[in-house]
C-alpha cells in the first residue's frame, strides 16, 4: 500500500483520530482460527476483506463489513439495537438491525425490484466460496463454470430470472483476489 502499512491498519489509524477514547486495535491472520473468546470479549469489530462475521457466540457482536472485489464492492452494518435521541428532545428512538445471517436469509424474491445486480452476484459468490471451502478471494477464472452453474441453481431456488446476475459481473468478482486484515 505504499509504505503505510495494511488497508487495515490505516482504518485503525483514522478510527483513533476520530474517537481517542475508544480502544482500536488491528488483529491479522485467519478470522476462521480465532476462538470464541476472542470475538466475545468485542462490542464492535470490522472486517475490511469479506462478510466475514463472528462464530456462533452466546452474544451478538455488532460489526461493519466491507467487501471489496475489484471495483465492486458492498457494506453491511449490524449494530443489533441502538438507540439514539433527537437534537432538543429527550425522547430515545430505538433502532432494532437485523443480524448477517438474518439479513442475507431473505429470499431474493422479496428484495426490491431495484435490488442492485451486484448484491445478487456477491452472494453466488461467497456461496460458492462456502461451498467450496475457500477463503474469500480464493477464486478463479477456472472456477467460472461451477459458479455459473451454482448462479443457475440459485436464481432457480429463489425465483430470479439469471439476466439478473450477469456473466461479467461474477467473473469480475471471480477474478479478483483479497486481503483478510481486520
């Protein structure tokens, strides 16, 4: 990156400007070898490489996530409840978000009609990764057949015409390769 360090450590960098008395730390390695204890001793974690979203915990963690494969790229919020007041008004407005797993469980065919493309193809995507036992960004151009097919597969469960999720814009995602800081 330019002598600067990780993507993730200039995020932690500009994270402890914004707020010097919140505790911001970069951990590095494989999310999938971290124990449990690890993710509940959090109250917020983010995780620039993937959807990559704790183990099954007693708690929920909320987190922000940013996955970005070449140009495309997407962002989930789950900060589970939140409640916040208005300017001049001493009335609290609760917030309720939905969970990853929540979110992502929702059939396709109930999404806005104006769903962008690129949601329906980031999700063929990790499914296949998930499938395959891969880690995100461990695909390639030889993939591409399996994918299409799973894409196939999908639009098929979740009642969705393929011309939705084009051919080019999976294999952009295919093709393109991550780092997992967080």
């Amino acid at each position: 990156m330019g002598g600067g360090g990780s993507l993730a450590e200039l995020c932690c960098d500009s994270l402890k400007d914004f707020n010097p008395m919140v505790h911001v730390s970069v951990e590095k390695g494989d999310l999938s070898s971290f124990g449990v204890d690890f993710f509940e001793k959090l109250m917020l974690w983010l995780s620039i490489a993937a959807y990559l979203q704790p183990k099954k915990l007693s708690k929920r963690v909320a987190f922000y996530s940013v996955d970005c494969r070449v140009s495309c790229g997407e962002i989930f919020v789950d900060l589970q409840k939140y409640c916040y007041a208005k300017i001049d008004e001493t009335i609290e407005c609760p917030l309720q978000y939905q969970s990853f797993e929540e979110a992502i469980a929702i059939p396709w065919r109930s999404l806005p009609k104006r769903m962008s493309k690129l949601y329906f193809a980031m999700r063929v995507v990790e499914r296949f990764e998930e499938v395959e036992k891969r880690k995100p960004g461990e695909t390639s151009i030889a993939d591409m057949a399996n994918v299409l097919k799973l894409r196939n597969e999908l639009c098929l469960a979740h009642s969705l015409n393929e011309s939705e999720i084009p051919d080019t814009l999976l294999e952009r995602l295919v093709v393109s390769k991550q780092t997992s800081d967080i």
